[in-house]
C-alpha cells in the first residue's frame, strides 16, 4: 500500500469514528451513501480497468509514441487534447483509459491534455453551457481551457519521468 492511500484511509477513518461519536445519524448516512456510491461505481471500475490492460497491450507502442509519444512532440500533445474533448466516458473510464495510454508509451503531456481537456472542455458537455453561459462566453471558456490543457502538457513533459 502506497503512502498517500494510507494516509488517506487513516484520515477516512478517523473522521468516521469521530464522526459515528459526535453525530451517529451522519455517520450511519455517510457509510450508506458511501456504500451506494461503490455499488454504482464498481462495475465501471472494473470494467475500466479490463479495458485498459487490454489497451496497454493491443495498442503498438510504436505507432502510439508517433502519434502521442515524446516523439510526437507538441502535436502529440495538441492531439491528446482533442482526443479528450470527444471523450464522453465516465471518470472510471476515462482515467483507466488514460493509465493504459501512458503504459503504452504516451508521453506524460499527452496524457494531461487528454484527461485535462477531457475535463474541461468535453464537447458532449458544450451545449448544457450555452443556456446557462451564453455562446460568447462557453466559446471563450472552452478555448481557454484547451490552450490550458495544452500548455499543461507542454510543461508537463519537461519534467523527467521514469
């Protein structure tokens, strides 16, 4: 077990005990909502992570380092990022997905645009903003949020992994 898992079930922990003594009724609906959200989440989890082992060995290294690797360079980069605005997967799909990208040699900055722009700028999600942001401003955001993503790959491998 990693250090920053046990330390956050040991944190999980003590706010459940202390919570269960102070006030019991929230305690007992946290642990039930808890449990609800596992149960929803679980078969995407575990599909999700089928689907990314398959895909860190199906995908040809070599042909991903081409078109996502350091390699690529920026246009990897730029590719990652619109990749992840089509992506429409839940967040127990698409960082399994992400995972799987990187065991296949794509290149750190490849990866944050993916997941970044996945994030931020999801093209399924676009049209839910406008009612409520306008065009002018969901156009804007959007933009900016893909350069971000962008940028944030670029900076992302000039840092030495591995």
């Amino acid at each position: 077990m990693d250090r920053m898992l046990l330390t956050f079930t040991i944190a999980t922990a003590i706010g459940y005990v202390y919570t269960t003594i102070v006030h019991p009724d929230l305690a007992s609906n946290a642990l039930e909502v808890t449990v609800d959200m596992f149960l929803q989440s679980l078969p995407w989890i575990v599909v999700s992570m089928f689907m990314a082992g398959l895909l860190s060995q199906v995908i040809d290294p070599a042909a991903l380092a081409r078109w996502l690797g350091r390699e690529a360079g920026f246009s990897g980069i730029v590719l990652g990022a619109l990749l992840g605005m089509a992506g429409t997967g839940s967040r127990w799909a698409m960082y399994p997905l992400a995972a799987g990208l990187l065991a296949s040699e794509a290149s750190p900055g490849a990866v944050f645009a993916f997941v970044t722009s996945w994030q931020l700028v999801s093209l399924t999600r676009l049209p839910a903003e406008v009612p409520f942001y306008g065009v002018s401003f969901t156009i804007v955001r959007a933009v900016l949020s893909f350069l971000i993503a962008v940028a944030g790959g670029v900076l992302l491998d000039r840092i030495p992994f591995r």
